[in-house]
C-alpha cells in the first residue's frame, strides 16, 4: 500500500480559484509587499518572511530555484533575480502538478499574467471566472438598462464561473431571495448617481465602485441564472475587509434560497470561519468549501487548518485552490502544503487514495462540469 | 498504573441528551438521510459516507456487526439488514456501555423507540427530557390560560430535566430576565392568532409552530422555576438552524439572570463554539456544556474538539451526551470516540481515572440529581 | 545546535501586561477565588484545581515549593503557607525569568503588591500602564473641563503605555474617528450626571463608573496623541464582560483610523478570537497580539493556543504577557507554558533562536521603546 502523500503527489490538481502572477522581477520591497496581506510596507525592522509564509517559502521553495531548504531570504532574493521572473514562474507553476486553473482575472490585470500566460507557464489548461463586479463597472449603462446590460455582458463571456467580492464591499449578511426588477433599477439608479470618491480600486483610476446589497444580490443571482457556478469570497483576505462581516454563516439565508437551484455556491478561503464553512457544505445541496489563501499563509499550519474544515465537510464538497496572486510561489506553497494536510488526514483512513481523488480533482471536474 | 484508555472504557456513561432509534430495517437512502444533518438527499455520485462520521461508522461499528474495521458502506448495510434493525440496536446500545439515558423524546416520536424500548435494548435506566416547545404546541389553550396551562402541563410530566430549542426558532439572542404575566399573554395571543404555514415540524401535520422569543423565555423560566436542569440546544444542527444565531455567548444575559436560581444549564452540542461553552462553564456557577452530536460527527477530530472544550471548562461541569437520533450506531460512536478523547487529554495528567469518572458519569448524577 | 526549549528558557521575558500579587497568605477558598476567571464561589463538591489552569498549578509550581510535580491541591497549599505568601511570590516571580514588567495597577490595588515590590520580587525593571478608564474615575471634574482634566492627569503620570478595559464597560464595537470636543463634553456630562448604582468597582466603595463608547474613545485617542502604546482588553476575562462583544475583530474601524498614528495597539488576550487578532496583526502596521491570561488558563493547551495566534500574526507583531493577576503562580505558568509553546512551534523552523528573541523580548522593546 503506497503511503498518503505518495499518491496525493501524484494526482493533478484542479486549482479553482487563483490569479495571474508578476511578469516582472521583483525587488524585496515589491515581493514582501505580495507575501501577506498587509496594506502598507513593513515597518521599521521588520521583515514580511518573518511569518509562517515567509518560512515556507524558504522551506519549500528555495529548492525549486536549486537552493538549500530554509535558504536566507536575501539569498533566494538574489537567486529569484538571477534566474529572472519568468523562469521563476515557470518553475513555480510546473512544480505545483495541477492540471487545471480556473483564473479570476478582475483584479489590477494589468500587471499580472494572462490566462494564455499561465497555460504556458503550467502547462495546465485554464478556465475564466468572472468577476461579477468587476464586469458590473465596466459597463456604459442606465439605471433603467443595467440589469439587461449586465445579462447581455455575462453572456457574452466565455464564463466557467462567476465570483462575487461583496465581503469586501457590503459584507455577507444579504437577503436570500432574488431582487425585483424595481429594486435592481432603483439600487442602480443610486449607484449611478452616487459622487465623491469610489473608485473599484482604491487609488487606482477606473469605474465606480459598485457596493449596494441589492445590486451583489442581484449579480449573484445572474450567475445562478446562467447556471454558472457562484464563487464567495469569504473570511480571510486584506484590510479593505471587515473580516467579522465576512463569516460565510451570514450567507445562510441566500444559500437557503438558491439550494433548489442546483447551481454550486464555493464558499472560499473561509479562514478563520472555516469550521463554519464546513457545516454549510454538509447542511446544503449545493455549497462547496475551501481554505485556498490560508493554505500558503498559515504555512505549517496548513493541515490543522484543513482537518478543521474536514470535521463536518463532507468530501465531496472540498475543493483546492491556491488563491495564488502575484507571486508563483503560492501556486507552489498551496499544492505541497494542502496535499501534505490531506495526507496526513487520510493517514490511517479508509479509501485514502479514493478521497484524494475527489477533493484533489474529480470534485471540481463535476462541480464545474469540466471536460 | 492502567492506561487511560483502560479505564475511561471501565466507567459506564451517563448520556445525558439522546433520542430514540429507528426501529424499521434501513435501506441505503434511509440511513444515509439519517447520517449527517444534511436537509436534502445527496447529489448525483454522493455518498453520506464520504465524510468523517461516514468513516467512523466503518471504523468502529462494522465490529461490532462482525465485520473487519472499515469494511465497505455497501458490506456494512448489507450485514445490517441481514442481522436486522433490533439486533443492531441492541449490539450498538449494549456496546456503548452506559448506565443512564437521559432521553428527548419530543421529535418525530411515532418513528423512533420509545424510553421503554430504549432501557431494553441497552440495559441502562431511562430518565425523561420534556421538550419545552413540544409540550407547548401540544396545548389547547387560550391567551389567557397558557402560562397556567403550560406550567400545569409541565408539573403533570415525569421529568428529570427540560429542553428549549430557542435557537432553532429564534436564535439565543434572548433577553434573560422572567417575562411578566402580561407579556407572556400579549405573546400567546399573537401566537395563537398567527396564521400561515407553521406547522411544528416542516411538512407534517401537527401543532403550531412556537417561535417568539418571549414565549421561549417563558418555558425556559418555567422550567428554572419546577428546579428542572434546562438543556438548551446551541450551535450545530440541520439546516432549519441560523448557525450564527446559535452561539451560547448568545445567551450571557439569559445565564446571569438564572445564575442565582441554583438550577443547572445544560448547553447542548456547542460545535463550532465550543470554546465559547467552555468559557461560559467556567464563569457561571450553574453551567454545564457538552459536545454531543459533534463526538460522532466529527469522527477521529472528536479528542481535538473536545481538548478545545477542556481548555477553560472545569471539569466538574463538563457533561457527556451521544445527541444519538435515529441510528443506533451513534450511541457507540459517541461513546467511543468520547472515550478515545478523553483518554487522550488525561495522558500524562494527574488524577486522571478521577477525572474520568467525574465527566463520564459523576457530573452529571450531582447535577440531575440521579439516585 | 541547540533544542528549542533550552534556548527559549535562556531567554528573559518582557512580561508586557501584569498585576499585582496578594501579599497576604490565602486559604483554600482565597487562593481558589483567583485561580480562574469564575464570578462565584465552586459549588458543593466543586473544587477550581478540577481544571486545566488547577493540573498547571501542580504540575508546574509544586516543585518551585519543593513538592513533586503534581502534588495533591492540599499538600500544594499546606506547603504554601508553610513558606508564607512572600517566599512564595518570590520563588515564582524569580523562576519565571523576566527581565521587564509592565504592570497595570489599576484593579483592586489595595490588595496586591505595588510596582515597587514586584521589581524587588522579580528581580526586573519594571514599568506602569495606566489604566485610562481608572485614572477617568479619580478625577474631580466637570463636563466642560473634563478633557482638558484627563489630559493633564494623563500628562502626569510617569506611563510606558496605558489600557483601555472598553471592551468589559461596552463592547469593542466602537467608531473610529476621534470624537470632537463637543461630543466629548456631551458624553462627559451624561456621565457625570447619572445616577443610579455605578460603582467603578461593583461591590466596592469608588468613583463613578465610566461606560460609555464616545468616552472610551476619548481615553484611547489620548493615548494616541501622547504616543503611548495602547493596550486593549479583547476576549476572555470575568463574567462582568459580554464575551460576543470583545472580539477584536469589532476594533477593526477603530484600528484602520489610528493605524496612520504609527501608534502601537496591543490586543491583549484575545481568546478565543485569537485567530482574528492574528488577522488583525498582519493587516494592520501597528497592531501587536498576545495571548496573555490564557497562557495559564488552558494549561497544556497552551502551545495549541498559541500556535494557532501565530498562523497569521508576523512573529514581529507577537507579545508576551502572563496578564498575572493576584498569585505568583501565573507569572510562573504563563512563562513556562509560553515557552514550551514557542519551542513546540519552532521545532524544525529555520531562524528559531530569532524568532525566539523577537517574541520573548525584542518586539516589546522596540514597541514601547525600551531602553
């Protein structure tokens, strides 16, 4: 019988939730700031590698770029450079062993790689999620045409998913049910309306920034319409958020509402909310869960992070992603430390290689109806 | 100097909140419905196995079938039937080695066994929980008349403790003071005025459903009052529940009000929030918390969970319940994994066989009084 | 090279957070009154050693008495009286291996040792935090001059940091922005005029007590203004706190308004939000997070506690306090513990004896600019 992590090594993963990486070679400066999800640089004599991802990437990816694990940071800085941005990506990316990306391209895509690019530099095929806001504010609309415009748009895109970021905007405590066409034109009608600053990204220029529950709603419930899978960003991420609006226990009423659907809700990142994650996966038909994020960021915590998500989850409801963005690496740090979490979760366990199967790939092949 | 494992098997357990099984054969669908707290059947290429508690049925209970550990779900269900539903109720009930049921008879009691049949198949003495909102919905009654009515009904019962299920009809969010006559009037008028869907259990004919949060106060109080331990439901439940409403934090004010009766809280089931519960054991003098349900849903996580409960709980006030409902295997998963757990936390721990016996059955003797 | 548990020992501790000690000898029921957060005395049949802070005391502090490691409760006592409450507090302020105290004061002073004899005790430098709402309380004051009063109060007082205990009189759920004179003057003379039980200290002969958000506000922003670090109450504590209300999460819009101050912030405790003060500690440039007071509380969970705060919070941003408060023993506990955890976590860590140095006491100095 071969061991746990033997075979969880050797099965591709589908990496549903992840984002294009830096062309460019970084600097400390510049890599630190990808590293964690602070919003400001370090302070005086701080360092972002002194942190569990820091020290996982000195552990797992300093090899790959020919170095001794636990290299110095200014070592595998200088190495990183030496070998230059794209080969480091390409590394990163082969090494991971997935076989599919599904690539949320919405946010500061100017910088980072594309979806072609990132084929080439895995070698797996890939898949688009669309950013529901993000395709809201590009729009050239009117309150009483937004609704239309909207659905016109999304079908127009070659969508394997739809993604929704209002954690970041409202927070997750949103009616269930589907809004009427009165109230999408009137929320639109304000949002239109509405002045002073609001840009979707801060500092950056752009469109209006779209943050109305009913308009999220009402984005979410067009991807249920198409039948396309709906990803939540839930817990975990930068200080945009309030994490405490941001407990996917709030969704409860819309996932009682869109459960006779049939269409999956993912449920992502989840941390430090995971464990709540887990009991929705089990109670509804159709939510799926991960801990991507946290998988690099916890480090060598990664799998106590996922036991917990596994205690009520059932297993064919978990999935992978890495939530890799800007840096290579956490395609990298994602697969090796959730596959050392399944590993030792299925030490001693039935069926191991069966399980793995499923949350590594089949899950996702059936939730998305991949090819 | 015995292990602990050796002895916390010796101790026989008093399982303070149980229900009773199902006395029919079970086919594939029927005990998959029954496994998880899943609202709905599983998906196309589902299995209710697939999950933790799916593993700890193969685990622990195909031996006690004569199967090898982790024998197949197909095997296991074929053994099943072949021994038939009450020669597995009595192997799993005599198997869990416990001397006391404390049992909540009050859901979907035409399908399961009764305390009689409960005390046959497993040996040990049954005591009765009174379902405060069952008993209530049994009432015919007036405005006027219900508080008399229902403390009248109430005293006519044979109880060793009640139970609220406030949490799954309006959240613990409770005010915690006695509410006056007059407003438990002005509440059972609305009540038995309202009209609509509101049958007690969701697709059954039945009573009508009590959900108002004075009247949830009212039989919490009444039971405070007769000096019945009152077992309260929070956290993890089926989908009819708002998890985040559920948290015994909820409670804080309900628990300072009660604190000086003297009478025990019971606070049932707790997962995710079982350091909240555990916190509440420990500063309140009448507070005693268990994690039922979760022992065997979480499977081989049930130490990890319960260590988490154990970190601020005093062990005089932790408390041991299956939750066990519908399937007999849960009072042997409760009872080992329970076991398992505790066993694990009084590794290398002084006074650990008294420790054990104070949480297996000691407790919960001071606490309802059991002879 | 060195095992991380002997190298963490060798290290001294800033101990960022403590009170006082009781100089009197204590019985039984005295030294068990302060053993644990509980608001009551243990019931009939109850003793406070049943609990993981109670194994702690005997596996821990019995040999610093000279008994064996787990020593019976009585024999513990019997010997502690023996040495008397001085010798005690010595011996355990002495073993714990501190080079630095920083102590608030403000709680029941009357009882426990000025800052004066713990420095004599310990054998280390010692310095106040004053506790804002406490210095509030002694003034003599009127609602037009009571800004100006605090100030000068505050000015005056020799302070390496003060401590808001908002979060027991209110709830962390607070507005950010710093109120304005007129809103302060306002929130002053609703204060000054009520009336009514109110006592500082419940129970106790005192001031008036301070508890409202646009005064907490104000006392925080004072200690911003005068570069003060401060020190926030989160989490676990007595039962005159509701627990759902002190998550440091609630901190969140607070935290974004003082973040560009450059002003450090110590969330103190956090249990069992320490995973969300994590988040916060990474997010945020100048949040620092301890897990004080639960150090000792969980006892052999301890390293699993702390484990989990250090997934997310960057190990520059990670304090030590034991939060000691009446016996010596915690100052012990708390050492003890948070090493063995810092060992645990940093077994096969590359950098351990700087990481070791950062948490233990380089991060403390470089907060609060000691010398």
């Amino acid at each position: 019988m071969r061991e746990p992590l033997e075979f969880a090594d050797a099965v591709p993963l589908v990496d549903h939730h992840c984002h294009g990486v830096v062309r460019a070679d970084l600097d400390r400066d510049a890599f630190e700031a990808l590293l964690t999800e602070a919003g400001t640089p370090p302070g005086p004599g701080e360092s972002r590698f002194d942190s569990q991802v820091g020290l996982a990437v000195r552990r797992w990816c300093a090899p790959v770029l020919d170095l001794p694990a636990d290299a110095p940071a200014a070592d595998y800085l200088e190495r990183r450079r030496e070998l230059g941005a794209d080969e480091v990506n390409r590394r990163m990316l082969r090494a991971a062993g997935v076989s599919r990306l599904l690539v949320d391209g919405g946010f500061r895509p100017d910088e980072l790689t594309t979806e072609a690019e990132l084929a080439a530099l895995s070698g797996a095929e890939v898949g688009t999620v669309v950013r529901l806001e993000h395709l809201a504010e590009q729009l050239t609309t009117t309150a009483a045409g937004f609704a239309d415009d909207f659905r016109s748009a999304l079908a127009e895109r070659d969508a394997v998913a739809v993604k929704s970021i209002a954690a970041y905007r409202v927070g997750l405590d949103l009616a269930g049910e589907r809004p009427t066409d009165a109230e999408v034109r009137a929320a639109a009608d304000r949002w239109l309306r509405s002045t002073g600053p609001g840009r979707a990204e801060p500092g950056r220029a752009g469109p209006r920034r779209l943050a109305d529950p009913v308009l999220h709603r009402f984005l979410i419930w067009c991807g249920i319409d198409r039948g396309l899978p709906v990803q939540l960003h839930c817990g975990y991420g930068d200080p945009d958020l309030d994490l405490h609006r941001a407990d996917p226990l709030l969704l409860t009423n819309l996932l009682r509402a869109t459960a006779s659907s049939g269409v999956p809700v993912m449920l992502l990142h989840n941390y430090p909310f995971h464990r709540n994650a887990g009991y929705l996966a089990q109670v509804f038909p159709h939510v799926y869960v991960d801990v991507g994020l946290a998988t690099h960021a916890v480090g060598s915590r990664a799998p106590a992070v996922l036991a917990e998500l596994l205690e009520l989850a059932p297993f064919g409801r978990v999935l992978y992603s890495s939530d890799a963005f800007g840096l290579a690496e956490f395609y990298l740090l994602g697969a090796v430390l959730f596959r050392l979490g399944l590993a030792e979760f299925l030490r001693d366990t039935a069926d191991a290689e069966r399980i793995v199967t499923m949350i590594s790939s089949a899950n996702a092949h059936r939730a998305y109806r991949l090819a």
